[in-house]
C-alpha cells in the first residue's frame, strides 16, 4: 500500500474524515494518522485514499470503528500498578487530609473507563485505610473522551476478566460484582463517583476547575507539539493550588505549563500546582 506519496490524496481524505465523523484531525501527527488509517484500510480491503473516501461516505459503521482507531483507546483497569500505587502512598493520602469535603478529580481521555474507576478504587481503599470512608463518596470523577462508543462502555462500567489483569486480586474482588458471563462490574458505590461526559480535548475548555487532581495519561503524546502545549496549560489551570496533574512515562511537560506546575515523581510524572 504505497500512500505516503500521495500527499493531496491524503489531505482530501482528512477532509473528508472531519467531515464524516465531526473530528479535527489538524493536531494529530501526521505519522499517526497515517498508521491508524492505514490499519482501517487494510481492514477494508481498500487501496486508496480515494476508495477509504468512499467507503466512509457509505458506511457510517466503519466511520466509527475509524474513529475508535484514531482515539488510542487501550487501556486496563489499575494499568501500570506501581503508577497507581505511587499515587495510593503520597498523592490521596495528601488530598484526604486537606481537602475534607472530598476531592474534584477530572480523568481527561477517560476511553472505555478503565482509569477513572481505577481512580475511583484508589480513592475509596485510602479513605478506608485513614478511617474515613464517607470521603470517598464525596468525591467526584469527571471522565471524558470525544468517542461515543468507548464512552457507552464506560458509562455501563462493565469489562471482561482480560481488563482485570494487573489490578490486585482484592481489590478486583471488593470493587466488581459478577455481571454474567465473562464480565464483572463495578459496584454502585464507585459507579455512583464517575460521571462520563464527551468532550473535545483540544477544542473544548476543562469541564470545570479548581480540580485536586487531573489524569491524562498517554494522550497527549499523539498531537503535535503545539496541541501538546495547549493540553499541558489547560490542565495547569484546570487544577486548585496544591492539585496534582498525572501524565504517562513517556510524556513530557513542556511550553507555559512549566512555570505553573512543580514536578512532584520524574518516573511516574507527578507534577503539582503550588499553593
């Protein structure tokens, strides 16, 4: 499939991509949207930029399996464990102490729900380890992600036995239910904590502020610098003075939000606005 010579080709189907699916693809890497497409293009048994133009105009399915493709959603609940437990021993037991009423948590690129109700976990087993389990209730999950379907999974917070791979066993078993099947879900309690809403990372303003933590993690690295640089201010000033921002290893901080926030963890990318 020899398409990287076929520059206007591929500037027409992006085009036609934003159009179809309501996506603005200006701040993606280039090199990534050309991998993922084409990924669905093979997948369509199609050539050309021209017949993946096609295929797109009449086949609102593929639009969106494209559109699941494009928004990187691989995730596990508790993914990377020693990141999770980093934020269990010095981040939450922080926030316990100091914000009394409960925390603001916003999980940007929140795909099929893994990560927030992980965060949810997190919260509930260290407010149960401090003795106060009535915190966790009142905190909050604001969870966010642009595509429909990986949103309809997070709302309904079910997920089979693969997702469960890295997270402990109790903790599994304390916070999911068997939901028939192969699949279990999680518990009211934590469901209750998570609200989903879409959103337009980079075109859309935070859905909300003064947040005690934001958690962005392997999302960012899939725009361009200048889109990067937008995210990491917006997240900056999304946060309350002494709230937390947590990025994904491979992510770097970088642009205006520097001077706003004060790195906490280099290895699991801690960063804190000051108070």
């Amino acid at each position: 499939m020899m398409l990287t010579g076929d520059p206007e080709g591929f500037a027409r189907l992006t085009s036609e991509i934003a159009r179809v699916s309501g996506m603005q693809l200006g701040d993606y890497k280039e090199k990534v949207l050309r991998r993922r497409i084409a990924v669905r293009m093979r997948a369509c048994a199609v050539q050309t930029y021209g017949e993946y133009g096609d295929r797109l105009r009449s086949d609102a399915g593929e639009v969106e399996k494209l559109k699941d493709a494009l928004t990187i959603n691989v995730t596990r609940l508790y993914r990377n464990p020693e990141t999770w437990e980093k934020l269990r021993g010095t981040v939450i037991p922080e926030l316990i102490r100091e914000r009394d009423a409960g925390v603001k948590v916003w999980s940007a690129g929140c795909s099929s729900g893994e990560e927030p109700y992980t965060l949810a976990v997190c919260l509930a087993e260290e407010a149960d380890r401090a003795g106060r389990p009535a915190w966790a209730t009142r905190s909050s999950i604001i969870a966010t992600d642009i595509d429909e379907i990986v949103m309809g999974k997070a709302r309904a917070g079910r997920y089979p036995v693969s997702s469960f791979l890295e997270m402990p066993a109790a903790l599994a078993a304390k916070y999911f239910r068997d939901a028939g099947g192969s699949e279990r879900e999680v518990v009211p309690t934590l469901k209750r904590m998570v609200e989903v809403r879409r959103q337009d990372l980079l075109r859309e303003p935070a859905p909300g502020a003064s947040f005690d933590l934001v958690v962005c993690r392997n999302v960012v690295i899939y725009f361009d610098r200048d889109g990067q640089e937008r995210l990491f201010d917006r997240f900056a000033d999304a946060l309350a003075p002494g709230g937390y921002l947590l990025l994904g290893k491979v992510e770097t901080l970088f642009g205006p939000a520097r001077d706003k926030l004060e790195l906490v963890d280099v290895r699991e990318r801690i960063f804190r606005r000051p108070r």
